[in-house]
C-alpha cells in the first residue's frame, strides 16, 4: 500500500538539494509541505493534509540523520592544492593507447609533476602540468583532440584505508563543492587517495569548503 511517507521519501530522493537542506536543518517543512502537497496527492489519487506530509518529512529527516552518523569516518588529511594544470580530451583509437603509454617517459614525477589518464568507452582524458600541454599537443598529432581545458587545479586528500571500502567519502566531497557552485572536470582516486580537478577561479572556495569537511568530521 502506498504511503504518504513512502512517496515523500521518493519525492526526496529525486531532489538530492532538497535532501541536503534538511540534513543541513535549513529547510522550513512547512513550505516544503506545501510544494510537494500537489505532487502527493496525485501519487497517492486522494487529498493529503499538509501536516501529514510535514510530520513525514521530519520522520525521513530523522532517518537521514541517523544514517550519516551510522557512516564513521576520519577525514583527517593533508589538502595539496597544485597549480597550472591542464586536461586533455582525445578520441580513442588503436595508435591512441599506444601513444598514451609514452607519456609516462615526458612526465618528471621525481619532481612532483602528475599525470592521470582516465579511458572512457569512447574517449581518454589527460591530466597533467600545462608546461607540458604544448609538448602532448604535439605527440598526439594524427589523433582527434576533443578539448583542452586550462587553468586547472588540483586539489588532492589523503586519507586511510578505510576510504576504499567507505560509503559516501566522494559524495560528501563533492555534494560540498556543489553547495559552492564548483564545477567539477576530473574525479581521480586510488585506495587512499581523492583527486578533484577544478578551475584555477574556484580553487579557494574548493579548499576552504574540504578544509571545513576535513577539520569538522
């Protein structure tokens, strides 16, 4: 049997902001009860009394309290901030892959320079320094370059282990660069590293809001 609490779960869940809002205690249900008010009733086919919802809505907002808090996990880590980075998007092809493997002998790791190369079905996109883009422009002549992207940064976590086998650690990074209105280009990560690539314009508003993320947790 359908129930007013079941469809406002769903309505809310549909609506990801508006479930962040009442996570963050800055939602008034009252008005939210309001505006999901016609929604219901045509999904449960009779009147719904706005009370009813509102009691349903702090009912599921409770369940998400809980279900963050049951997710324990520290956020503790370093945030290295890189400049001067730029991506690469290339059409995949046969001479591509071969090419991509070659540019690890470019790259000076030794001295700090990165290089991430993510395959897509269809695509590969380039991570690196721009002091290089020029250089890779060249060494990727006869393939089809979709987009570069320039001043980039990177903004990079540390954290344990237990990152890898942890819920929701890359959606409560970047749900936080979304309430910032920060675009994200790349998501890099390994076992115990989080790589976020942004535009060099966003980059403090990005450490702060992981700064807030890392002291707070």
């Amino acid at each position: 049997m359908v129930t007013i609490s079941h469809i406002v779960q769903k309505l809310i869940n549909d609506r990801i902001f508006i479930q962040e809002a009442m996570d963050k205690k800055i939602v008034s249900y009252g008005s939210l009860a309001a505006q999901l008010k016609p929604e219901v009733e045509k999904e449960l086919g009779k009147e719904a009394k706005q009370h009813a919802i509102v009691m349903a809505l702090r009912r599921y907002a409770e369940t998400l309290n809980e279900k963050h808090k049951n997710i324990k996990f520290d956020y503790s880590s370093e945030i290295i901030l890189k400049t001067e980075i730029c991506d690469i998007s290339v059409l995949r092809s046969p001479t591509l892959l071969t090419k991509l493997k070659k540019l690890y002998d470019i790259v000076n790791f030794e001295k700090g320079d990165i290089l991430n190369i993510i395959h897509g079905r269809f695509e590969a996109s380039i991570v690196t320094n721009e002091r290089y883009r020029e250089k890779f422009e060249n060494f990727l002549k006869g393939e089809k370059i979709l987009n570069i992207e320039k001043d980039l940064v990177s903004l990079t976590l540390t954290f344990s282990k237990d990152f890898f086998y942890t819920p929701g650690i890359i959606f409560n990074v970047v749900r936080n660069m979304a309430w910032e209105n920060i675009n994200i280009f790349e998501i890099v990560s390994t076992n115990t590293e989080l790589t976020i690539i942004l535009r060099k314009k966003d980059a403090m508003r990005a450490y702060e809001s992981l700064d807030k993320l890392v002291r707070n947790k």
